[in-house]
C-alpha cells in the first residue's frame, strides 16, 4: 500500500519515487521491493514522527528546549532502527548487482578459457581499431559465439581493445543473449544511483531526523545532557 505525500518529509526516502525508476515492471520489481519497503516504513515513520511534533510545538507550557527534549527519545530510536534497516538493504542491493553482473559475465568468460580463444584474440589484436571493430560486429550479425566469447570474455587490453570499447560491445552482447538479467541489473543500479544521488542512504536520511528534532544532534544531545544533569541533582538522599 502506499504511503500518501507529506510535504514534511524529504522526497529522497518516497517510496513511489523509487518504483517509478525506469524499467521498473512486475518482473523486476521484486528485486527492489527491499528498497521500497524500507522507504516505505522510513516515509510513514517520519510523518508520523512529524505529527508528533505538530502537538508537541503546539503546547505553550513547554520551551524550545522541552519540546526538543519530549522528541528525542522517540526520534533516535526510531532513527536508530531505521539505519540499521538501511544498512541491511544497501548491503543486500549491493550483493545482488554485484551477483547478477557476475552471472551475465561468468558464461562468456569461461568460454573465452582454452588455446582457440587466445589465437581468436592474438588475430584481433593484430587488427587496426576500425577493422577490429567491424569484425566484432560480422560476429554478432553472424551469431558467432566463439568469437565473440574469445574477445568479450577476456581483458580487453589481450584483444588490442579499450575498456570502453569492450564494454560497449559486451553491453550489446548480453542485451541480445540474457536481455532478463540486463534488465534486472540496469533497475538496481538505477535504484542505487538514485539513493546515492538524493542522498537516501546518507544525507538526507540523516537531516531527515534533525528536522523532526528541531536541533543538531549535538544540540540534542547538550540538552538531554543538561536535563540529566538538573534530574540527578534533584534525587536528594536525606542527610545522615
């Protein structure tokens, strides 16, 4: 169920932000659905924490510092709960692209393993750059698997080839060969990108909760330092 907008909330931890990343469909869908779930929890838990602070603000009886104090029990908890829930989807999202780019990869480099495959590449990297690269593009028009398995499997530099040439190349490759895994890891690593650019997993998680504070974490932590301090000297034990 979604969670409706709350302009007091930063847009970087909407859930429906997420799940309107390009490529996103039913069947790629469930290889975010960790991400959309912590956002989920994270968006309500934080408007519900604002509403909180709407009464909070509201009562005259309290100063900035009170009010500051009445909220922050509450906040750090939930943001410590909040974070290690992060932590734990930003690892396993890491772990799945990182799975799946092996799996699109592992086939064509143990095809590229073996003597024939290294002449393959030895006659490749004789080549000029144009010649190099047209005849990659008669294998893939030819659907000459050998060949191209001896050439994108391996280093580029074995090839006579750049980086970004192979890269292109393979890119192309394993659209045409497992188009499913493409998809599923181009939606992930969207979704990664576009946490680490709206600062999701970092920044805005982090001032998402200041604001609910009203202060800093240090301020917070001064005045519920102080209140400590003026609760413990009014423990007075009786004088023997």
């Amino acid at each position: 169920m979604s969670v409706p907008v709350n302009s007091r909330v930063t847009p970087a931890l909407d859930p429906e932000v997420y799940l309107a990343v390009e490529g996103v469909n039913d069947s790629t869908r469930g290889y975010i659905d960790d991400v959309v779930s912590f956002c989920n929890d994270a968006y309500a838990t934080l408007g519900k924490l604002h509403a909180a602070k709407e009464l909070v603000d509201s009562n005259p009886a309290w100063t900035d510092a009170q009010k500051v104090l009445m909220m922050t029990g509450e906040t750090t908890k939930q943001k410590a709960r909040l974070a290690n829930k992060l932590d734990r989807v930003s690892r396993d999202l890491d772990s799945r692209i990182a799975l799946t780019a092996s799996d699109l990869l592992k086939p064509v480099q143990q095809a590229a393993a073996g003597p024939l495959a290294a002449e393959v590449r030895n006659h490749f990297k004789s080549l000029k750059g144009g010649e190099r690269s047209q005849l990659i593009r008669e294998a893939m028009e030819a659907d000459d698997e050998a060949t191209l398995q001896a050439v994108l499997g391996a280093q580029p530099f074995l090839s006579g080839m750049t980086t970004v040439d192979r890269d292109h190349f393979i890119g192309i490759y394993h659209r045409k060969h497992q188009p499913h895994l493409v998809e599923r890891l181009e939606v992930m690593v969207r979704v990664k990108d576009l946490m680490d650019r709206s600062g999701a997993n970092g920044a805005a998680f982090h001032k998402a909760f200041n604001v609910v504070l009203g202060a800093s974490p240090n301020d917070a932590s001064a005045i519920e330092k102080a209140n400590r301090a003026a609760v413990d000297a009014l423990k007075i034990e009786p004088t023997v």
